[in-house]
C-alpha cells in the first residue's frame, strides 16, 4: 500500500461559510506544521489528539486566512492513518492556494476516494461500507439516505457474514469427508446440507428482490403506459405529470412514439412513458410506434394497461393482455364517468383500477395500488439491502453457485461437486464485502468518488 502523505480540498467546489482542506499519513502533523502557525505558538505534533488549534495559514510568507486545525491520531480517524484537517473560509482561490502549500510542504495529491480507500485498506470499514460513503453523499430522498445508513451502520456486511458461516460450516465438512475418505467418517446428510443451500438460496433472492424495489425507490419506476388507440393514455399521462405535454386528440394513433416524463407520484416517482396505442395497422409510421410500445412493455419495471370502458373490449384488447403475459401490470378502466362495458373478465389476472383520466378520478387508488404492486409500499430502507451493480453482480454470482451447488446435490454427484460450487459461492460473497478483493475490484470502486473524499 501506498504510504505517502496525501492531500485534497474535501468540501465542495465554489463559495461557502467554511472550506476544509484534509491531510492524512505519517507526515501529516510535520507537513500540516510547515503551513499552520497557532496563536499560542504550539505546534501540531506535539499536541494529543481530537484537539484543536487556532491559528492561520501561511504560503511561504504570505498570510492566507485564519485557520481551525483539528488534530486526529490514527489508527483512529477516519483513513486509520495520522489526519489534519485544516479549517479555513470557503472560497475556491484560498483553498486552492492553501492546498498548493500543503503539497508544497511535502504532501502529494489525492486521487479520487483516497481517504475511503485508505480507510478501506485499514480495515475502518468494508467494501460495503465504502460504498456507502458516497450513496450517503448522493442521496436526494430520505429513502436513499436511509438505505446509506444501514449499508455505513454494516447491516448488509452482517448479513453476508451470516451466509458465509452456514456456507464454510458446509465447505469444512466437505473437505474433512473428502480429505479423509479412509477414516470410514458417517456418510453426509445430503437432506440438511440441502436444507442449508436453500436457506442461502431464499436470502440471497431476497437481497435481490429489495435491491430491485430499493432501485425503483431511488432511481423511479420505469413505467410504461400502454393500451390501444385512444384509449386515453395521453389524457392519463397528461393527469400524472400534471401538464399538458402528451398531445391529446380524439383521432387515433397520435402519439407516434414514445413521449418520456419522471414524476413524483405520491410515495414513488414514476419514469413514465407515453407510447403509441397498440392495434393492428398497415401504415409503416405506425406500425413503428406499435413496435416501440411493445418493446417499452418488454423493458418496463410496470406496465399500466389502460382499457376504454365506453367502448365494447376487442381482439385488439385481448391480445394487448396475451402480450403482457409475465410482466408487473395494473389494469387502468379508463373513462369510468361513462362506464357502460364489463372489462373485469378481460383483465382478471391483475390488479385493476378504475380512474377517469379526463375528470381526474381514481387517481388515489392508482397511487396506492401502484405501491401495492411493485412493493415499493411495504419497503423498509432501513434495512441491509444492496447497493450499486457491483454488489448485485455479486450476490447474482453468489446466488447461480448456489443453486448449481443445489442442482449438484439432487443429481447424486460426488460431494466434492458440491464442494467445489459452494467455494465458488463464498467467493463470490467475500467479494460483495471486499474480503480477499483484487485491487481492480477495489480500482473500480474507489474510481467513482470525488476528490477529497
Ligand atoms: P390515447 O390515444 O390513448 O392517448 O387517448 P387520448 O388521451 O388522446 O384520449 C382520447 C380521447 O378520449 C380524447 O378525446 C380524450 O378527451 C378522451 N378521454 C380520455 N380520458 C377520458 C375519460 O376519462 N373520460 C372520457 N369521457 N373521455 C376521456
């Protein structure tokens, strides 16, 4: 590991009360000591720890500001390492001015989550901890600031530290079972071994169905609206997002493409998307526009299928529910200010919701079904759930071994098989967390933060 002292501006760019500019290695008190100069006249190095000086910083000669330097003693601070923070006015020249004279006092610039991946490499916290640091500092919602907590808290490591005990216990007594095949040892119970995968088989699906609704949570639901011509999917969307942006006609077949918009709706914000109303056509330009529909239907986290209950259900209708076979839907019956058709039996396999988009009815049931539907509802944030594609890549990776090794079982392969998929698993895992992680793995975490971080 790297040992050199480093150095960055850790508040953000642009103007501000306080700017802080963070040194951390073995040199830091000795280089941070060469720009400060306290009132009283002590030096930092010689000061305890988690105490502070007054005082001012200086390039060279030249005065730059008064300063707050806060003295922390590794290996507890924040990268386990020695760490000043100097504490000066917030303006981008003075720090900039004061950083060149840190470096210039000996220290070098951090890259971009330094201080994290120091921390890291310290053992101050694990990968998903790390992680954590810079979901907190993006976080826009209570839900994702919720969800950095638990992740910095180590809920998600605690979980996946309870997963690789049952799965080593099961690697440990394969490998005593196969290392020692004279010793004549019982024969394995393939029934609580199998109990066991399953067990990790059910958590691992579980982390993956939260990071899906925890994904909906923060980056919106995307939705797409989808039903034949007009069946009022312009007039509905046009309810959503509150403003006139979908062209609204009674000529079908206006909306040629797809017409994108992102609303807060209620709990949940909704990525919705407008498409072309679906139906059996000759004209080639339209016959794009179904196209889009269809594969928005394919893509989408949730698919409103609105029906016109003015009008008599058709083949058109019954094909559009054949389509979305498999898929999260809502059944919108549009127009209920003049129901006059049963469309109950058509949509019976999902969840329906009667609205009138044009007198803005039933848009609380939507609402709430819509939270019901993709369990956005019912989602606690608080809770270890993962965060970011590195992590599901792993949990999928971890979760495919774990199946293999379930498959392995059942078609009476040697245990050693078996062995062998449950290692794949733990590894894995173990990477989630960052133990036994490559340093590209560590690379392309550390790549993502800011400066100063
Ligand atoms: P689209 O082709 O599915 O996007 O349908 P539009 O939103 O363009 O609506 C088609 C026609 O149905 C327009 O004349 C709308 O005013 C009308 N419409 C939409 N929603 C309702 C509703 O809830 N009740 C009634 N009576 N008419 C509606």
């Amino acid at each position: 590991m790297d040992t050199q002292t480093i150095a960055a501006i850790s508040t953000p760019a642009g103007e501000g009360g306080i700017g802080i500019v963070r040194v951390s290695g073995s040199k830091a008190y000795e280089v941070a000591d060469k720009v400060f100069r306290s009132a009283g006249g002590k030096r930092l190095a010689e000061i305890p720890g988690y105490t502070a000086l007054f005082g001012a910083v200086y390039d060279g000669q030249e005065r730059l500001d008064t300063a707050v330097a806060l003295k922390f003693k590794g290996p507890k601070s924040y990268t386990g390492e020695d760490v000043i923070e100097l504490s000066i006015h917030g303006g981008s020249r003075v720090l900039t001015r004061l950083l060149r004279a840190v470096l210039g006092a000996g220290a070098r610039l951090a890259e971009p989550g330094e201080f994290t991946r120091r921390a890291f490499l310290n053992g101050k916290m694990d990968l998903t901890q790390a992680e954590s640091v810079m979901q907190l500092i993006h976080a826009r919602s209570d839900s994702e600031l919720r969800m950095a907590n638990a992740a910095s808290m180590g809920l998600l490591s605690r979980d996946i530290e309870k997963l690789l005990d049952v799965l080593s216990e099961l690697a440990a007594s394969i490998a005593v079972f196969s290392d020692y095949p004279e010793e004549d040892l019982p024969q394995l119970d393939n029934g609580i071994f199998r109990k066991k995968l399953l067990t990790c088989q059910q958590a691992l699906n579980e982390k993956l169905s939260r990071y899906d609704t925890g994904r909906m949570i923060t980056e919106g639901i995307d939705t797409a609206i989808v039903g034949r011509p007009n069946v009022g999917k312009s007039t509905l969307m046009n309810l959503i997002t509150g403003a006139t942006r979908s062209l609204v006609t009674d000529i079908a077949g206006t909306t040629r493409d797809v017409i994108e918009d992102t609303v807060r709706f209620g709990g949940t914000i909704l990525r919705l998307a407008d498409t072309a109303g679906i139906h059996n056509t000759d004209e080639p330009i339209e016959q794009m526009g179904v196209d889009l529909a269809k594969a928005r239907i394919g893509t989408a986290d949730l698919v409103l299928a609105v029906f016109d209950t003015s009008r008599k259900p058709n083949t058109e209708d019954e094909q559009l529910i054949e389509s979305l076979q498999g898929k999260t839907v809502i059944a919108v019956l549009n127009k209920s200010d003049c129901r006059a058709y049963d469309y109950k039996p058509l949509v019976s396999a999902f969840p329906t919701v009667a609205v009138s988009a044009r007198e803005g009815t039933g848009l609380k049931e939507l609402e709430k079904t819509i939270g019901q539907v993709v369990g956005t509802a019912g989602f606690d944030p608080s809770g270890a759930t993962l965060l970011g594609e590195r992590q599901r890549y792993a949990a999928v990776t971890a979760l495919s071994s774990i199946e293999e090794a379930i498959k392995t079982l059942d078609s009476g392969f040697t245990i050693d098989a078996v062995g062998v998929c449950v290692d794949d698993a733990m590894q894995a895992l173990c990477e989630l967390i960052g133990k036994r992680v490559t340093t590209e793995v560590a690379d392309q975490v550390f790549r993502h933060f800011c400066v100063g971080k």
